[in-house]
C-alpha cells in the first residue's frame, strides 16, 4: 500500500506534486526508493559533500538568519540538501538552537520562506530526534498555525501538517504535547469536505495523525478508534479518488493499531466497513476515469487482505550491499513512505547511517559496508546495460499493449 516514493509491492506511488503513472502496476520492483531528483540549489555533491561539509553547514546556519529574504531562501535550500545528502548528527549540536531559532522566524515570513523551513523541521527530527525536543518545540508550534492558517495556499499548509508528523514522531516525547499534535491534524483532516477535489491538504494532515497514533498510546487509539473512525467510514466515499485511497489506508492502520493490544478487536461498524472495501475494491463505475478505479481497486484489494484475511502485502527495500528492509505492516509502510518524501532520493543513505532511522526500522546498529569505487569504464558499462534493459522492457511493454489492444 503506499503512495509516495517508490512503491515496493505493486502499488501506485502519489505525491503533493502530482501523480505518477500506474501504467505497469503489475511490475513487482525488490529494489530501494526511486532516483527523485533533487531540485534545490547546492544539492549536487560537488557542493555539499567531502570535507567541507561543515563549513557548508556552519555558513548556511549564520545565513538562514541574514536580513536579506535572498540570502535567507539560498541558505535553508543548500541546508536541506546538506541534511538530506549527509547524516551529521554530532556536527549539528553546536547549531541546532540557533537553526530552530531562525526556524521558528523564517515559518511566520513569505510562503516561500515557510515551505524550506517545513521541511527543514522534519529533516533536523530525522537527524537529532530527541536530543533536538526543547529547540523544536518552538518551530513545531509555528508549524501548527501554519497548518491552521486557512488564507495560506493548501501547499504550504499540507506541508506544514506533514512535517508536524515527521517532526513530533522523532522529537516529542512529552504525551501531553503528542496528544496536542494529534487532536491538531485531526481537526485538519476532519475539516476537508467530502466533495473536496483537491487532496493535499487531506492526505498529509491524515498520514502524519496515523503515523502519531503510533506513538500516543493505547488511550489515543482508543478515542480515534470512537471519534475519528465513522468520520474515516465516511471519507470512503468521497469524490476525489485520491481521499477515498487515503482514508481507506488509515483504517486499515488504525484496526492494526487497535488489533495490538486486542487481537480480537473489530470496529462498531465492522460489517458496514467490510461491504464498503470489498465495493470499492470491485468498483467499475463507468463515470469513473479508468485510471482512477484501476488505482482504486489495487488499493482496496490490498486494504480487504490486510484487514479482513490478515495478509499484509509485505515488500522488502534493498539499500544497500548488505542489508535490506522488510516492511511487514502498515505502520511501517506509512512512515517509510513519509521518510521518503522528507529524503527524496537519499532515503538509503539514511537507513544505512542514520542511527534514528534504523531504530525506527529496528534494523539494529550501523553496518559498515566496503565501498568499492567504480572505474570509469564499469560505469559506463553499467550504464549501457541499464539502457538496453529499459529498451527490452518498452519493447515488451509495447508488444502487452498491442495483445490487450486486440
């Protein structure tokens, strides 16, 4: 299940940006996060890193605080890359006040300016997790009135409500303020009518309250599993395509939830929610677009199985030499999906150093690997290899389509 990234199992990947293709939905992949190019400025490796990494970072920190909104937007774009690209969790302590404080500014200025800081929020979670909890709680409060702000663009606020998630799920450890942080994105998701045809908003606010019921606690559960679930039941059958997958996703996170410390539970409508999975999972509206219900169906398939016949579609992620990640539950679907998207393409060098990382994916501790530098001319040879591999698959590709054609 999973919709941002590259998806492990056969699933159809979606992002605030857009969505991708499922045209070869039935392709299984046993590979790693999908080669996202980065598009911010100073994120190529000639700039940010080898040895000079911190002085970039030193330099960016003092900038990301500067009077010009230029050098500002310059500064916390080359740290993104930097926080994304590099683990420095030690290199951060000496400057981790000082950023949030800039932070917690730079989130109150232009859009452009809050959208940076927003992630930048979730990026210093990943690195520091709780040795960074008294600095952050200032941004992650600028973030909640951001994500409330109705006169900002959707963008942004869905920004700002994914990074809440991202940031408190590695940084808070107060349950008060957890609870506090929950109830927020729950308001925000609540809140997105049911003729809504925009999802961005929704989708972010509802994945980073899934993923923080995870931490809250049993009690947490408990009361989402009685308020927020018929308000769930009710998203299934939503306009928009995107919101109907998304809520369908949550429920099934959230009987996974609730199934751990009751492995007899079932919600109060359980039979309602039955019908109305196996529904959509067999939808062929007409007036529905094709690709909508071939995504629709993919999804709620997966959905019946791991509610109704307890069979998660597990996938595992090889990143690197060494090692691989095997996803078996929804849970860990979600927050690997909401890693990838704070990450982008370098979600493996993370899992392979990143000691936060592997501990929410109890993959243990840090593995040295050998690095073996290709040639010039390996990399060429892999590279002509990649290329007529991918010219083997459009042919097949082409010749499926030309059968289905007939």
């Amino acid at each position: 299940m999973g919709r941002r990234g590259k998806t492990i199992e056969p699933a159809v990947a979606r992002s605030q940006a857009g969505d991708t293709d499922p045209s070869d939905l039935d392709s299984v992949a046993y590979s790693s996060v999908a080669g996202d190019n980065d598009t911010v400025h100073g994120d190529s490796d000639s700039e940010i890193l080898g040895p000079h990494a911190i002085d970039v970072l030193r330099t960016n920190v003092e900038n990301a605080a500067d009077k010009s909104n230029n050098t500002r937007i310059e500064a916390m774009k080359n740290l993104i890359g930097l926080l994304r690209k590099c683990v420095l969790d030690e290199d951060l302590e000496h400057w981790k006040a000082s950023l949030c404080d800039s932070l917690e500014k730079n989130l109150r200025r232009t859009d452009d300016e809050s959208t940076l800081a927003c992630g930048l929020v979730g990026l210093l979670a990943i690195q520091k997790a709780f040795d960074i909890e008294d600095e952050l709680r200032g941004p992650l409060k600028a973030l909640v009135h951001l994500a409330n702000d109705y006169s900002k663009p959707e963008a942004l606020r869905a920004d700002a409500a994914q990074n809440i998630g991202i940031g408190a799920f590695f940084s808070a450890d107060q349950p008060s303020e957890i609870r506090d942080y929950v109830t927020t994105l729950a308001n925000l998701w609540s809140a997105v009518r049911t003729t809504s045809q925009t999802s961005a908003l929704f989708i972010s606010a509802l994945e980073a309250w899934t993923v923080l019921l995870h931490r809250a606690g049993d009690a947490a559960v408990n009361t989402a599993v009685e308020d927020s679930q018929p308000k769930l039941c009710q998203f299934l059958s939503a306009t928009n395509v995107e919101i109907r997958i998304a809520a369908g996703e949550a429920l099934a996170t959230l009987y996974q939830l609730a199934r751990e410390s009751d492995e007899d539970f079932e919600f109060g409508n359980q039979t309602y929610v039955e019908e109305i999975i196996e529904k959509l999972s067999l939808d062929s509206a007409k007036y529905h677009a094709k690709r909508d219900k071939r995504a629709q169906k993919l999804t709620f398939r997966q959905i019946n199985d791991v509610m109704f016949n307890d069979a998660f579609p597990e996938s595992q992620v090889r990143f690197n030499r060494q090692e691989t990640l095997e996803i078996t539950d929804c849970m860990g679907r979600l927050l690997y999906d909401n890693l990838c998207i704070s990450l982008k393409s370098h979600m493996n060098i993370h899992l392979s150093k990143n000691a936060v990382i592997r501990d929410a994916f109890d993959l243990g501790p840090i593995v040295e690997t050998d690095v073996v530098k290709e040639t010039k001319q390996q990399k060429k040879d892999r590279q002509q290899t990649q290329v007529e591999m991918s010219k083997m698959r459009k042919i097949h590709r082409n010749k499926q389509r030309d059968k289905k054609a007939y």
